[in-house]
C-alpha cells in the first residue's frame, strides 16, 4: 500500500512498538499502556495548505524530519509493519535538529 498525503497532511513513521513493558513486575499490554508518542519521522509531506485566494502555501516540513507533534493528533495506521501516524501539519510543533547545544528534547 503507497500513501500520498493530500493538502496539508503530513504522515509520521512511529518508532516500533514494544508489545508489553514490565513495571515492577507487573507485564502491561501496549493497548493499557498510557504514554503516548510524540516523535516520529516524516515519511511522506502533501503539497500544501491552499489558501483563500488560490495560492498554496509550501509544507515547512520535508521528508526525513524528526519532528514532534502533539499527543493526541492525527490518525494511527498500521501498513505492514509500520506504525504511522497521519497529521496536519499545524500539529507538528517542531523539527528535531541534531546537535543543537542547549537543546534537549524531555519525554
């Protein structure tokens, strides 16, 4: 199966899924787990948000970004394998750039 995105939306790779994390002892299904992920990598970026007067405003994004985005946002699938995840691009919140000093990304 081969996803485009249309307009505005934006599909992110999620990192693989563990199927059940112990904590303490206790093994916990990943559908009752409650984190949630906010970072993936963009796999696939549509054309663009079109604008009232016609114009089409150019995705900030591109493919290969690691990018986070907000936790509830979009629409889980599953293709194959692959977990992904499709947004609008207003989700995404920002760009992970590697190597920045003084930039930390918090879970």
């Amino acid at each position: 199966m081969t996803l485009q995105p249309l307009a505005d939306q934006i599909i992110v790779q999620l990192p693989k899924q563990e199927e059940e994390r112990q904590v303490n002892g206790i093994i916990l299904a990943s559908t009752i787990q409650k984190e949630q992920d906010t970072q993936g990598v963009v796999i696939a970026v549509g054309s663009g948000r079109l604008m009232e007067n016609g114009t089409r405003v150019t995705p900030e994004v591109s493919v290969g970004d690691k990018v986070i985005f907000a936790k509830y946002a979009g629409t889980e699938i599953a293709n194959k394998e692959e977990r992904l995840l499709i947004l609008k691009e207003r989700d995404i919140m920002a760009i992970v750039k590697p190597d920045e000093p003084g930039i930390r990304v918090v879970h």
